[in-house]
C-alpha cells in the first residue's frame, strides 16, 4: 500500500525514534538529498543560484537559528538582521587578517564569535520574557548595526564603510568572489545547511531540546523539575545565534560578496526571519525551511508572473507581495498557529488513512 506503516515493523528503540518513521519518507527524503548533491549542480546557472536556491540556503539556516531560539526555546527575539551583521563582520576580519583560513573554518569560526554577542545580549532573558524581551532584542538589533556604522576598524577604515569580500578556494575552485562558479557556491550553502540541519535535529530531539521546551511551556514548572533557566535559555540564545552568525556569513562570503550594514542588515532582515518562522511552524525544523521557501519564492513568482506576464508595475507587485505575506502571517496566526508544517504533517495523517474516514 502506498504510504503505510503495514509490515514496517521496529525492532529497536533507535528505529522506533528515527526522524523518519515510514519507509517511504526515508526514501524521499534521501532522494531528495541525492538529486540536490548530484542533479542540480549540472543545471545551475547564475539567476537559480542568486535569486533562488542560495537565498533559499542562507535563509534557511537563519530561520532554524531564530527557530531554536523562539519556537523550542519560548525566547521572543528581533534582533537577527543584528546578529546576521555580527557574523558578516566576523567573516570579513577573518578573511582579511588571516588570508589563508579556509572558508569553512571562516564561517564556522564567525557563528561562533556570533554566539558569544548572542550570549551577552541573551542575558536580559533571566530576568524578562515575552514582549520586553523583544524590545530588548530590538535593542541589541539597532546597537550592532550603529556599531558597525561607528566604528571604522569593522569595515578596515574603507571610505565607502563597504565591505567586499576576498576570493576563496576549495580544491583549487573559487567559491567566494565573482569568479566562482554557481555550482560550488550552492553546493557549499547545501553542504553547510545540510550538516547543521542534522545537528539541529539531533539537538533538539535530545536532553538539550527537552530542557528548552520545558522553559518555553512554563518555565516556573521547568526549574521546580530540574531544569536550571539559566543553562537553557542562554544555550538557546548562544546556539540560535551561532545558527544566524553562519547565514550572516553566508550571506556576505557566498551569496552578495560586498555588503554595507544598514541596507543589508536592517530592521527588516529580522522581521522577514520572523516571518519565515511563523509562516513555516514554530519549534519545527521542517518549518524552518518551509518558511524560508515560501518567502524566497514569493518575490520571484510575483516578479515573474505579475511583472513578466501581466505587465504589472513592479511596485505594485512589491504592494501586493507584502499584502499577500501580512495576510498568510494572519491567516496561521488564526487558523494553524504552527503553520505549514502542522498542516503538512496533518496532510501525512490524511494519507495514512486513506480512503478510510479520518
């Protein structure tokens, strides 16, 4: 029978818990996996690459960053357009001062200097939640861009306060810069993505995800049981920050190369990762990315339908795009509060039992 648990039997606890009980998500999940590492990479070309899959990408990893840290966790943040800048940043000073450190040490390395900023504004979490946390969030969003803005030694004293950045090789093939090629930049986005996606899942699913759940249900309940606030909600703001520090990185190094803070990195930025996360699903990796797709294929459809076919005025379709993303933002805050994810996997429990009356 198409999609069914029938004679997919669990002999051991680990199969009993795997992310992907039915044997027919296995099988597309990893077909999935192989036509993006193996098909794809032979038909990219440079609008899928910029306007398409590596923003997908980058935002993907910036939504399950946020994700974590709002949907598992309970931590209401706005200030991840700020802390995508710290990763940029980071990146950039590495890049420059250290010539030869790979590129994926780099971004690594820039997640991690995002996580100890993310950590340090994530204190005013032990003692407010909710709405006074998001100003504080929102706080920490403008005084990271004004800080980039201030000081020159961020940006290498450059008359412009631009920041470009340098060419990088992977065996020998360019992956930063305008020389590369679309398939290494989106095949070192997928491998990132892909790499941190798992761990994110395994995280989650363990003694860490547990504790952060706990917190975001009722965090009074959490401590009397055990769970100390201050470890989670700081592992939380440091992890999800670690998570957005890379899309930051990403973001500069792979996808634009040359960025300044206040248009790349503003208010918006973190609304739009805000958004991603409501759209796909609160506390689901599957959201995160669904979020991500939704919001990166949105402008590209109404450019190319609206625009393209109907002859529209392109501020128009930028009027109506927003319209259409406050509407959907509406609709699963009334309708499905967990967004397309919840109504994917009610779509699964659907088939599961078809024809039979649910």
């Amino acid at each position: 029978m198409f999609y069914r648990e029938t004679g997919d039997f669990k002999t051991t606890y680990r199969s009993d818990q795997q992310t992907f009980p039915i044997r027919l998500d296995r099988f597309a999940f990893w077909g999935a996996m192989i036509f993006a590492f193996l098909i794809v990479p032979f038909f990219i070309n440079d609008y899928w690459e910029k306007s398409i899959l590596v923003p997908f990408l980058v935002w993907s990893m910036a939504a399950l960053g946020l994700n974590i840290l709002t949907g598992y966790c309970g931590q209401v943040s706005l200030g991840t357009g700020g802390f995508m800048a710290v990763g940029a940043y980071a990146a950039y000073k590495l890049m420059t001062a250290f010539p030869d450190l790979n590129i994926i040490f780099v971004i690594v390395l820039s997640g991690g200097v995002t996580a100890m900023v993310g950590v340090l504004f994530g204190l005013p979490s032990l003692r407010i939640k909710g709405f006074y946390l998001a100003v504080a969030t929102l706080a920490a969003q403008f005084f990271l861009i004004w800080v980039f803005n201030k000081f020159p030694w961020f940006y290498n004293y450059s008359a412009s306060g631009q920041i470009n950045a340098p060419e990088r090789l992977i065996f020998g093939i360019a992956v930063t810069g305008p020389n590369a090629p679309p398939w290494a930049t989106y095949l070192l986005c997928l491998t990132i993505v892909f790499i941190f996606a798992w761990i994110a899942r395994n995280l989650t699913r363990g003694r860490v995800g547990r504790s952060w759940m706990a917190i975001r249900d009722m965090d009074i309940a959490a401590e009397i049981i055990g769970v100390e606030p201050l470890k989670a909600k700081l592992s939380a703001f440091a992890v999800s920050s670690f998570y957005v520090g890379i899309a930051g990185a990403m973001y500069f190094t792979i996808w634009f190369g040359a960025v300044e803070p206040t248009e790349a990195f503003g208010i918006n930025q973190s609304f739009r990762a805000l958004f991603m996360v409501i759209i796909g699903g609160l506390g689901s990796i599957f959201g995160s990315f669904a979020g991500a797709a939704f919001l990166v294929l949105v402008p590209v459809l109404f450019k190319n339908i609206m625009v393209g076919q109907f002859g529209w005025p392109t501020d128009l379709a930028a009027h109506a795009e927003i319209m259409l993303v406050g509407a959907m933002i509406i609709f699963f805050l009334i309708v499905e509060p967990h967004g397309l994810a919840r109504l994917w996997q009610i779509a699964k429990e659907k088939l599961r039992l078809w024809p039979f009356p649910h």
